[in-house]
C-alpha cells in the first residue's frame, strides 16, 4: 500500500541525488468566491505555497479578484477556456476547444475571455491556457502564441517542453477526483501513487525532469477528506528539503528547472 511514508522516502531519494523536487498547483473552474475556494486559499496561504486558479472568463465574478487581494495567498490565474462549454457530439468526449466549430469563433472567444481576464484580474492574470476538460484540437495550438499566451496546462507527463514554438507545456499529474467513480475524493493511496509515478519517473530519466509534478484540485467538488489530503500534502511537501513548489509565472516562463531554488 502507498503511504506518506513513501512519499517521504522519493523526496529522499530526490535529496541524495543532489536534485530538488518542484512541484506546482493549479486549480480548475474557479468563478466566485466560496466556501470551498476559502479552505484552498486557507491551505495556500497558510503553508505558503502557491497556487494557481484556473478561472472561466464568461462566468468570473468581479468578487472573486477582490477576494483574491484580501487573501493573502500566492494566487497567480490561468485562462480555463471562454464558457467551459461543451461542443462535442453525443457520445463524444466533451471538449470546448475541438473542431466542432470554426477555428475563427474559438479564437474570438478566447480573446474576449483574456481581455475579460486582464481587466477583472490586472497582474494576476497570466497568458497561459487551460482547456477544459484537459483537451484542446491539434488545429488551435499553433494559433495560442500568435495570440499572446505563453503556456498551455493539460493533464499527464508533457513530450516535450514546448507544445509550439513560443508556447510552454506544463501539466498537472496528480488529480485528487475520482470523475471515473463516485466524483469524490479519489483516496490517498491513489493521488499518492500519481505522485510518485511521475516523481521517479522524473528522477530516473523515464520524463522530463524539468517538468514540476503538478497538483490537480477542483476546490468545488471537493468533500473533507479531498481538503485533508491538500493540506496534507502541500504541507509534507513544503517541509522537505528537496522540494520545491514554484510560482505559475516562474513554471511558464522556464526559469526553475528542477534543482533552482524555489519556495
């Protein structure tokens, strides 16, 4: 069974090595404030680590910058498409970003959402997009740079660091919902076992070790033992001496490859 213990011992191995361990957050649809974003930026702000908020721009409410600001938390916001809308056909996966529609109606919305992103979140808002439900047509990739944006955030260890020129690939590993099953937390055993996959993987050469392993939450379909595990989580992570968690504008600017200092 995979425990903390286990955890503890990769970041020891990482240590051995003479290599720290970066880590990153991000946290999807995030639109207003609530209950349930207040616990995440309690758990962000009181370990200090960072986190980044993968927010919708049709739906952002003026409240959630302002509570933001008054949070106290490292707080760095992500374009998570325009209306996470689903286009997809019947029995298709769901995507926003797809082939479904004109390329030119998907760039359009794109751009009203990162105007609408820039005005509501000023310096917080980084030109870094995260399609919803991890999935964006080959077709719109190249089209992201041309735009302005920096990054792209999926899910799963990343080929290689640039998805396009000009445009870095930085994903999340570790998703702590079970969507497959009761849409609940996915247990402990299980975002710990993601966890370490990717860490050795990243320590023995099997990925990219400049890749941080990345944390998945969803702050609103989380239940109490989801919220403990972040906590946990972070916390373990962010005492260890060979971990490092990074800002989202240092993740996609590629300034901290694994072994840089960090938080």
């Amino acid at each position: 069974m995979t425990g903390w213990n286990d955890l503890e011992a990769e970041l020891d191995a990482w240590g051995e090595a003479g290599l720290s361990a970066t880590f990153w957050w991000r946290d999807d649809d995030a639109v207003a404030p609530s209950a349930p974003l207040d616990r995440l930026l309690e758990t962000a702000g009181g370990t200090g680590v960072p986190v980044a908020l993968a927010v919708i721009p049709k739906n952002a409410e003026p409240a959630l910058a302002a509570r933001l600001d008054e949070s106290g938390a490292a707080v760095g916001v992500l374009q998570h498409g325009y209306a996470h809308a689903n286009h997809a056909g019947t029995g298709d996966k769901k995507i926003e970003l797809g082939r479904e529609r004109p390329a030119e109606i998907v760039i359009a919305e794109l751009a009203v959402g990162w105007e609408r992103l820039e005005k509501l979140f000023a310096a917080r808002a980084l030109p870094v997009m995260v399609p919803p439900w991890n999935r964006i047509a080959p077709h719109i990739v190249p089209m992201l740079p041309e735009m302005g944006y920096r990054g792209l955030s999926t899910f799963e260890p990343r080929g290689r660091a640039e998805a396009v020129r000009g445009l870095a690939q930085v994903n999340a590993h570790i998703d702590v919902i079970d969507w497959h099953g009761d849409r609940d937390f996915v247990g402990t055993e299980a975002a710990l076992g993601a966890a370490l996959e990717h860490l050795a993987a990243r320590r023995t050469g099997m990925a990219d070790r400049d890749e941080p392993t990345g944390l998945l939450t969803h702050h609103l379909a989380h239940d109490a033992p989801a919220d403990a595990f972040v906590a946990a989580f972070v916390g373990r992570t962010r005492a260890h001496a060979a971990a490092r968690w990074l800002q989202a504008d240092a993740v996609f600017a590629g300034r901290m490859p694994a072994g840089s200092a960090g938080l």
